[in-house]
C-alpha cells in the first residue's frame, strides 16, 4: 500500500532532472546518448522499490529504511538521496551498459558530478532551516560543512562508477568494497534516522 512517502524523494529527483536536461544539451552526441540512458535505466530502480512497497513485495536493499519509518520530508530526501547514490548507480550501470560503454561514459559520468552541485545546494539549505543541529554545524565549521558534503556526494558516485567497472573486471575485489559501500549506506540512514530532529 502506498504511503506517500514516495513524493518527498521525487521531488529531489525531478530537481536533480532538470539539471542533467541542461547538462545534456552541451555534450556531444555520443556523450549525450550515454548519459540520457544512464538517467532514464538509473530512474527505474526508484519506481521499483516504490511499485515493491505498494504491493507489499520484497522492497531493494537499498530502499527499504526509506518506506519502512515515519520519517519527515527532509530525512526522506536524505535517505533517498543516499539509497540511490550508494545502491542504484552501479546497477543502473552494469545492467544497462558494456564496459566498454561504461568506459565511454566516464568523462561525461564525472563531469556531471559537478553539475548536480545546485541540488545538494538546495537540500543543504532545507536542512539547516529545519534542523538545528545542522544550523549550528554550519555556522561552528564557518561553512565547511558544506564544502565536505559536496566532496562526500561527489566521492560516492565517483566510487559507484568504480564498483560498476569491478563488476566486471574483478568480481573478487567488486564483492569487497560492495560490502563496504553496503556497511557505509546502511551507517548514513541510521544517522540520519537518529540525529535528525525536524523543527515544528
């Protein structure tokens, strides 16, 4: 059955749409075909999980802290947010793309990190105003808060393409950092379950 939760991390996602549209318009046409197909594949995963939870199926790995809480709108986009970086990408990579492929899109894959820099802007900003732990990190680090959590967002996805790339070249060493990067996703929505309080 449906709970709804499912708008609070599209909305993020639509943000975050909007932004690879413009991005995709300066690239060539090879790296645009690359990257369009990544977003549409990388977008399935999302309706997956949220077609799982509504017929009360086997919800992913990645999703199931995000439709298993009542939990407030910015904790959701949080937990989407890490769900998909650290769960969805390396699939959406491997199930639709040769290595080859994969290699071909790297380039257009790390550049883009940077053009997503607006959506974690926007979050960031809607976390401090509604959470005040948040608000006073921000202004103890004189900002670098901020500066971190872009490093961190980009690194994660940096470290998706390189699991990706294992898959297949060295199934040994993909089954490694997997389980770390497993570990690591699972740490991230526990802080954000227990360290965020939601001003009224």
């Amino acid at each position: 059955m449906g709970s709804g939760n499912e708008r609070h991390f599209g909305e993020l996602y639509l943000q975050t749409t909007i932004l690879v549209e413009r991005y995709m318009e300066a690239l060539p046409g090879e790296g645009k075909l690359l990257v369009k197909r990544l977003e549409e594949s990388f977008a399935d995963y999302f309706f997956k999980a949220i077609e799982a939870n509504n017929n009360s199926d086997e919800v992913p790995a990645a999703w199931k802290n995000y439709f298993s809480g009542n939990y407030s709108p910015l904790q959701l986009k949080l937990i989407g947010a890490n769900a998909h970086i650290n769960g969805d990408i390396w699939q959406a990579l491997t199930d639709n793309f040769s290595l080859q492929e994969i290699k071909q899109l790297k380039p257009f894959y790390k550049r883009y990190n940077r053009s997503i820099t607006k959506t974690f802007d926007d979050l960031f900003k809607s976390g401090i105003r509604s959470d005040k732990r948040l608000h006073d990190l921000h202004i103890i680090t004189l900002g670098l808060d901020k500066v971190y959590g872009r490093m961190i967002v980009r690194k994660c996805r940096n470290r998706q393409l390189k699991l990706a790339i294992l898959k297949f070249e060295d199934p040994g060493k993909f089954n490694s950092l997997k389980k770390r990067i497993d570990r690591k996703r699972n740490r991230i929505d526990k802080m954000i379950i227990r360290r965020l309080h939601v001003k009224e």
